[in-house]
C-alpha cells in the first residue's frame, strides 16, 4: 500500500522537459527517518518557476509499493501566478490560436503574436503597429 508523507526536497534532476526544467527529484521525509525517495516525478505545475521547487523546499508526496511516487504540492501552497511554457495552444470560442511569445492575463488579454483565422477580442489593444509606435485604443465594434 502506498503512502502520503512531508518532506524536503534534495535534488532536482531527471530528463528536462520542453521547457528544459527537471522532471524529478529526490525528497528526504520529515522526520528525517530512512533513505531519500527515489526520483520522484515532478508534475508540469510544480516544474520551473511556476513551482519554483528548489533544494529545502517542503513538499507533500505519494509513494507508491513500488517505489515510485509524485510530488503533490508544496507544503507553503505557494504560488506566485507564473505560468512558464515556450508555446501553447489557445483556445477562444471554438477558434484555436496559436500563441508563440508573451502572453500576459489579467483583467484584459495582452500577447506577442496570436495566429488565428478569426478571433474576437473585445478589450486589446495593437502594440508597436507598421507605420507607428502609438498603442491603438480599444476596439470601436466596427462603429
């Protein structure tokens, strides 16, 4: 039977992934009992700066009869918002965007460079356009 323990990370290693972050490490429980783990596997939202795991940091996670196990969380549940990933498919209202560069989300959608056939954004605006260095204001809705 497996089981969830606390503990602190002591290596991150493993094959990186397309974002050329660790996909492992190896954790010490907390009480300090026993062998470190395994290579644990790190799952894609703790990998990089978005989970921002380095040597010392508390995690909870899964070991399973086999060895094998996965971080769960951080034990702080810290996040700082960033999401760290080279491209991604986006996708608005039954249209697909590819979206390669920055990507920035808040109130309103700002991005580099978003290819689609149609997309239909009602709060942006264009940044650094051909014949111009002015920001244009919002949409008019074709007025």
């Amino acid at each position: 039977m497996g089981k969830i323990e606390k503990g602190i990370v002591l290596t991150l290693e493993g094959t990186p992934d397309r974002n050329e972050n660790y996909t492992q490490a190896r954790v010490q429980a907390a009480s300090a009992e026993g062998a470190p783990t395994l290579p644990l596997t790190i799952p894609w939202y703790l990998r990089g700066t978005m989970g921002n795991l380095k040597k010392g940091t508390k995690v909870v996670y899964a070991v399973f009869d086999d060895e094998t196990g996965v971080i769960l969380s951080r034990m702080d549940g810290n996040w700082d918002g960033e999401m760290e990933e080279r491209s991604f498919l986006l996708n608005t209202l039954g249209e697909t965007a590819d979206v390669k560069g920055k990507l920035e989300v808040s109130e309103k959608l700002s991005a580099d460079q978003v290819v689609s056939r149609d997309v239909n954004l009602s709060e942006h605006k264009h940044k650094n356009l051909v014949g111009g260095s002015e920001d244009t204001d919002k949409p008019n809705k074709g007025e």
